[in-house]
C-alpha cells in the first residue's frame, strides 16, 4: 500500500491527468499524420546538424579543428541541406509506396534498388551543391567536390543502405519510413561531415 501511496502522490505531484496522454496521442497522430511534411522535414535538418556537431566534436578532440570550437555556422549550413533532404524523401518515399506498393520482398528489393539508383545520387546533389551554395563558393564548386568525393560516398552507400532499407521497406509503416531513414542518418551525417570538411580542415591547417 504503501508504494501505490507514494506512486499516487507522485503522479498528482507531476499534475498529470488521463487527458495528457489524450492529448500526447493527438499531438502525435498529428505528427505523423496532417503534419508528416513538417516532422519529415525539421527532424531531418534537426538530425544532420546534429551529426555535423558530433563530427566537429571528434575534429577537437583530434586536435584538426583551427579554433579548437564548433563552427556554428558550419553546422546551420548542414541543418538547412538537412531540411532539403526531409523534404525530397518525404515525396520520394510517398512516390516509392506509390509506384510498388505492398511489403512483398520482389517490391522491397526494387524499392531499394531505385532508391540506390534514384534518391542516394540525388541526395549527394542536394547535399553538395546545397553547401556549396551556402559557403558561397558557388555552383561549380560544389559540383567539382561532388565529381571529387561522389565515388567514395557512393560505394559506402551501397554497403550502408541496403540492409537498413530492407527493414525500412519490409517491417516500418510508411509513415514512419522518414523518420526511421532520419534517425539512421544521424549517424551517417557524421560521415558525409567527415568527407565534407576533411580536406578543408587540411588546408586551413596547413595555412
């Protein structure tokens, strides 16, 4: 009796109701619901600059960042390619159920194959190009660092994404599939982070 009594005062301490789990359902079936573009598109751009600061972290830990901080504007760049990212899967994803809907495996396997094809090149575009124009070097800039780096990127993607997008595909609702993608993409951000900035902290270093 004595642990209810202490859990009951507990709860009334912490003013919680049964509306407030009402009220959290609502707040997430809009989530996920009316409102998927926007969660999609702000935990994506959350999440990337996210990764971008964990990356920055390493680079001070490992001696290679210039000013020994964090680059905020670095990671505000990232955040806002991030953005771009949610929204382009957000439609990508819902043109994939689309054009193969169902969960049966010869319609995951060709999801994942267009999505190798399609969206992983077209995400690297985004990215590139996006933070080329962010940094203000310009078009071609960023063009010329994708042609630099796409290989490497690309190959590590197809041993990444695959298995994860088969479980993504297979097992994940597809209202969830973006949000599944973004969360596992906050580890790869501090991979693209990584391809991003190597060569630049290198030459800033060696200035």
């Amino acid at each position: 009796m004595r642990v209810i009594t202490v859990l009951r005062d507990k709860i009334r301490q912490c003013n919680l109701d049964p509306s407030y789990f009402t009220k959290r359902g609502q707040l997430m079936r809009k989530a996920f619901g009316k409102h998927l573009l926007v969660t999609n598109t702000l935990s994506s751009g959350f999440l990337m600059g996210l990764g971008d600061f964990c990356q920055q972290r390493i680079e001070i830990f490992q001696g290679k960042s210039p000013n020994n901080s964090v680059d905020k504007i670095r990671t505000l760049n990232m955040s806002t390619v991030g953005l771009a990212h949610g929204v382009y899967h957000h439609f990508f994803y819902g043109w994939l159920d689309k054009i193969l809907p169902g969960r049966a495996v010869r319609s995951v396997m060709f999801k994942i194959l267009l999505d190798q094809l399609i969206a992983s090149p077209a995400c690297m575009y985004i990215f590139f190009i996006g933070m080329g124009l962010l940094e203000r070097r310009g078009y071609e800039s960023g063009w010329q660092e994708m042609k630099k780096k796409f290989v490497f990127c690309y190959t590590v993607d197809w041993i990444v994404w695959p298995p994860n997008q088969f479980i993504n595909f297979y097992y994940v609702p597809a209202k969830y599939r973006v949000i599944y993608i973004n969360s596992l993409t906050m580890l790869y951000d501090v991979f693209l982070s990584y391809v991003k900035f190597y060569d630049h902290l290198d030459d800033e270093k060696s200035a």
